[in-house]
C-alpha cells in the first residue's frame, strides 16, 4: 500500500532579528510552503504520518515542519489537478520515501 503525507512548514520571523518568544512579543510565524511524501513499505496510514513526522518534522523556535493531511495514493492522485503540465509538477516534486530505504 503507498500514502500520501502532506506536510506544513511555519517559519518565524522574530526569531532572525530578536528572540522570536511569545512571551517576549516577538513571535511572528507565517506559514510556508510544506511537501508532499510518497510512502511505501506500510501498511497503515498511521504508520506512514508517524515515519514521515520521524524523517522531516522540526519544532524549534525558528521552524516547524509537520504533517497536516494523510491520504492513500489512488486517491491522492485522482485528486490531481487535470492540467497535464501542474499534475506533472506535483508528480515530480513529492518526496518518495520508504523505511526500506532509510540507512
């Protein structure tokens, strides 16, 4: 079975200039682009949003990364937008992962 996880990233602004604390007033997070993960090797959704978040999530004062959607692949794909040029985009973009081939 192969999933999709799709992630989020947040960076904060405040942390390049200041302390980028909340309490401090300096926080100033705006939301990033993020990826998409292919992932084989699974059998359950779970399992794939736990391997992704263990491979790419970050929660640090400065950046976060974190998965946001998870779907199968099929439908994922039929998903796609019709535009053969932005599909192919997408397609080729996403990260294929797998724990198979995690050293």
């Amino acid at each position: 079975m192969k999933y999709v996880v799709t992630t989020q990233c947040l960076e904060n602004y405040g942390a390049h200039c200041e302390d980028g604390k909340f309490n401090s007033g300096n926080a100033y997070w705006k939301m990033k682009g993020g990826a998409d993960y292919i992932v084989s090797g699974l059998e359950r959704v779970q399992d794939a949003a736990a391997f992704v978040a263990a491979l790419c999530m970050q929660n640090n004062l400065s950046f976060k990364e974190f998965p946001v959607r998870f779907t199968e692949y099929d439908k994922w794909e039929a998903d796609l937008p019709n535009d053969k040029g932005y599909r192919d985009y997408i397609l080729s973009t996403a990260k294929r992962v797998s724990p198979e081939e995690v050293l």
